[in-house]
C-alpha cells in the first residue's frame, strides 16, 4: 500500500478513543523494525522524521525512497504516513516536494501572528497536495535538535486560533517534554488538555514526548482527546540498552559477530519490542 496521509486514521483515532502512534526513524534498521512491528499488529502507523535525521538519512529524497521500497518490498498493507517532525518552513516545504505524506510546521517559537501566517500558506498547499498537517502551539519542553525548552503549557485561545486554520491535527503543549523526564517533573496538565480539548472539539490533539510519561497518564490524555503520540527516545534507549549487552557479552568477539546484521539485531528486536509495548498501549492494535 502506498503512503497515506495521516487524516483518516487519526480522525478514526479520535471516534474510537485511541491513539497511532508516532514512531521516530534513524536509519534502516529503525524503518523496517517499525513497519513490521504495525504490519504484525495491523496497527496504523506514523514514521516521524526530523530535520536532523533527514540530514543523517542523507536527505529527505533517500527518505521517501527507503520508505517506498519497504511498504513494497515488506507488503505493508497497514496505513503509514510519513510525516516531518518539528518541521521549520524551509524543511517543511523541501518534504512537501519529496513525497512526504504529512508535515509538521512548528511555528511555536514565532509570535502568533507569524506562527499563523505561515501555517495558513503551508495549509494551502498540503490541501492541494492531499498532505496532512500538523501545527504546535506552546512550546514542548526537553530539547528538539539542540534547542532546549521548558514545557509551557498551551493557550487553548491560541490552539483555537491555530486549528481553526484548516490543520489536520495540533500539538498543544500541556506539560511534556521531550526526552527523558527530570525527577522533579510536575506530570501532564490534564486541566490545560481538557480546554483545548473543548475549544478545539474533534480535531486531533498530539502529545509529543511519550517516553516515560506513565501509562495511567497516556490513557487520560487518550480519554481527553490526545489521538496521535509521538515516541522517539524510548526506541533509542531500547536499541542502545540491547546493544551495550550484546558487546559487552563478547558476542561481537565469537564468530561472526562482527557482521552489522548481527551486531544490530539485538537493538533491533527491541524496538520492535518497545513499538509493541506502546502500540498496546495507546489501543491502535487491530485498527488499520
Ligand atoms: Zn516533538
């Protein structure tokens, strides 16, 4: 199945009182452990891109290539999206001209009245495309690509103000941060998430930062219209963790062991178990 843009499984999302999740890739391995993980499942599925992995990946257009060739080669018959994550303007229109299916524009760090101008434009030109899209407002803390935030929480005027733009989905900060969560975090504001929630009536809210937020939390923020989840750092830590054991067993030191496919095939499969855990998790199980 080709790749489709993220409008109709998210909006089923939301009906249903589930969650798709966001999946961020790094390279092949992360790709097809992904894939084959929602393809297992029959579960839809996000493949989240930044801007810098773009890079690492060796451009937006090797992206779309590697991608393409998996859903073929791997006969992915669930719905994938492909989609920039923290997209600025420049990066969202470079994916838009790559064959992405969906962007993220994240004009959170502009005053609104810029954040707004030039999310309208990019709107226009993914209805043309039949791209979705995704917008943020409030910025989420932790650090996106180097630049480190604090979690602020959204203003739900704001978020009504965005959505009503024509966005397929929102990004609403209510709390979260990306990356590991400190100690001495004070939890998802719920009260915040409520009113955009209610101001913001049936579009899809995304909640980025999953790693570490307690499961009993996701399934609140679910239950109060949060109906895409992105997941990044958890998988690293997976395939980091894996790795770290398969070395220092020696297993790199007997036989083969050397071979990258066998190298990598720890930290692959344990993504492939994390991808599990949280599609579970967030109940897109059986919902392609
Ligand atoms: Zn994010």
């Amino acid at each position: 199945m080709p790749l489709v843009n993220a409008k109709e499984m998210l909006t089923k999302a939301k009906a249903g009182h589930y969650a798709v999740g966001q999946f961020n890739i790094n390279n092949l391995e992360w790709t097809k452990a992904i894939l084959l993980t929602a393809q297992e499942m029959n579960s839809p599925v996000i493949l989240g891109v930044s801007e810098g992995a773009g890079k690492y990946m060796c451009g937006y257009n090797t992206v779309v290539g590697m991608v393409e060739g998996m859903l073929e080669t791997l006969n992915i018959t669930v719905p994938v999206a492909l989609h920039l994550d923290h997209g600025s303007y420049e990066g969202a229109k470079a994916c838009i001209e790559a064959g992405f299916s969906s962007i993220m524009f994240d004009g959170s760090h502009y005053p609104i009245d810029e954040n707004i101008a030039k999310t309208k434009e990019l709107v226009a030109i993914c209805e043309e495309k039949g791209l979705s899209i995704e917008a943020e407002v409030g910025s989420i803390g932790g650090e996106e690509d180097g630049v480190v935030g604090a979690g602020e929480c959204a203003d739900p005027d704001e978020c009504k103000m965005i959505a009503d733009l024509g966005v397929t989905m929102l990004a609403a900060g209510i709390g979260n941060i990306h990356g590991k969560y400190p100690e001495n975090w004070a939890g998802l504001s719920f009260e915040t998430l409520a009113a955009v929630q209610e101001k913001t009536g049936t579009m899809p809210l995304v909640l980025h930062g999953g790693t570490g937020i307690p499961a009993d939390m996701i399934k609140k923020a679910i239950s109060l219209g949060v109906s895409k989840i992105n997941v990044n750092t958890e998988c690293q830590l997976a395939f980091q963790e894996a790795t770290r054991k398969y070395i220092e067993e020696g297993k790199d030191l007997q036989g083969k062991g050397f071979d990258p496919r066998k190298l990598l095939a720890p930290g692959v499969e344990a993504i492939k178990a994390t991808v599990r855990e949280k599609i579970e998790l967030f109940g897109s199980a059986n919902k392609a």
